[in-house]
DNA sequence: TTAATATATGAACAAATGCTCATATGAGGA
DNA sequence: TCCTCATATGAGCATTTGTTCATATATTAA
C-alpha cells in the first residue's frame, strides 16, 4: 500500500516489472511494425510478396485493390523498412527488404492455423 | 499482358502469388493479432503482464494510465485470448494467455535492437 | 518533342480508434 | 443493510487511418 495514496498498489511487483519493461522508444518502434501488419489489404501485400517480388500493377491485381491505393501502402511499408523497390524501365518491383518480418508472419499464420 | 486490359500485368506470376495467398480468414484473424499489439499504450500493457500476472490497477500503475483506459484496453486483449484473469475477492489478476503472442512479441523486441 | 504508361503524391472524406468522464457492477467489511 | 473499493462499461470526442479521386512525375517509344 503507496503512503501517498488510497489505491490498492502492490508496489514490490509494480517496482519489479517497471524494470523488465524496454525503453520507450523500442515500444514504439515494435508497435510500428506490428501496426504495418494490422491492416488486413496491406497484410495482404506483404503476404504477395512473401513469394516473390512483384510490380505495383501486379500487386493491386492480386490484392484486388487500386494501383494508387496500393502505392500508398507500399509507401509505408517502405518507410519502415520492411519492403524494397528496385527500377527496371517503367517498372518498380517491390520485395521484402526484412527477415523479420517473415518470421513474424509465419509465427502469426501458424498460430491462426492452431 | 491481358487481352481485356490496356494494363501491364504478368498474369502468369500474378496466378501463381494468388495460389499461395492463404484465406481471407487467415488473413483477418492474423490482422486482428497485430493490430492488438499495434497500439503502444496496449503493448506496454502485454509486456508488463509477460513479467508477471498483475491486477487491473497495478497495470494502470506501471503503464502510468488510468484505470478505465487499462480496463477497456484489457477487455479487447481478452476478447482475442491474449489475455485471461482470476479472481480473488476484489482484485482481478491478469496473465498472457497465449504463447505465440510471446513469441511474437520478443521476435519484434530482438528486431528493435537489431 | 509529344504521347503513352507505371508509379507516386496530395487533398478530402468517411470510418475506425483510443481516451476521458460519468456511471454501473460486484465483492468485502462495518 | 450501507459504504467503500476494484473493475467494467457506455457515451462522447478528438485524432488517426484507409481509401478515392485528381493530378504529378518519370521513363520509354514514336
């Protein structure tokens, strides 16, 4: 019980476990990468380019989106490292730039999957 | 190229990354998983409660959020089985209910730190 | 240079989200 | 019983988010 309120704190366990937490920035670092996958249409692309890479047309004809649309989640997706482009001519294909990305993926689809 | 389309697409990898596409379904409930996570005040709340089961307002403590914030937040964790509670008398403890949900969060804590 | 095409970007808007405040529930003690 | 405390819930709101539409950029071909 806190001196200095009428809460019911146990302040031993509070004390412990503010300890084991990691610094703020890398919660928020790891909730940015956990909400680029919250989406389920930008899930989606990130699943199409799971097996391979692909160009901006043929992504928003997979997913069934807008090639704008899919731009701009490509943008995000990009800021946050976890795809990459390169240019050929015209053409922009887009593949996963991180591993863990994928780890976390197949870690989520298997438990979906039970 | 399609002959109904004035678009370039590659219809033959386009095909082949929409086989391996897992259900709509799958999708969603993946989706669903991350997006628990993908608010940090939620996530700060899931990585207290992977040190030790804590009551309602104890997370509050630790979190530095009010108890009504914590409550709602932990009613959306529950309702995706990520946490579960006992009662004892007054108090409600908290604990993480799903392993994967661990994994999945130490996989993006060992990503942060690279 | 001009036209055509692949992709990117900005603005606008509807929908979803997280937080706060007030109130409700439910358990224990007086 | 009545009061207190821990937790839960609903409504209201400001903010964020995803999508669409119009337009811009960049590359190739004519």
């Amino acid at each position: 019980m806190d001196i200095c309120s009428i809460k019911c704190i146990n302040e031993t366990k509070v004390r412990e476990t503010v300890k084991t937490l990691p610094p703020k920035e890398d919660i928020t670092q790891m909730a940015d990468i956990f909400k680029a996958l919250s989406d389920p249409s930008r899930l989606k692309i990130v699943l199409a380019l799971l097996n391979q890479e692909h160009c901006v047309c043929d992504i928003a004809a997979i997913c069934s989106q807008t090639d704008s649309g899919v731009s701009h989640q490509l943008r995000l997706l990009r800021t946050l490292k976890i795809v990459k482009n390169r240019r050929v001519g015209k053409i922009i294909y887009y593949s996963i730039d991180d591993d863990h990305v994928i780890s976390l993926i197949n870690m989520s689809l298997h438990h979906v999957r039970h």
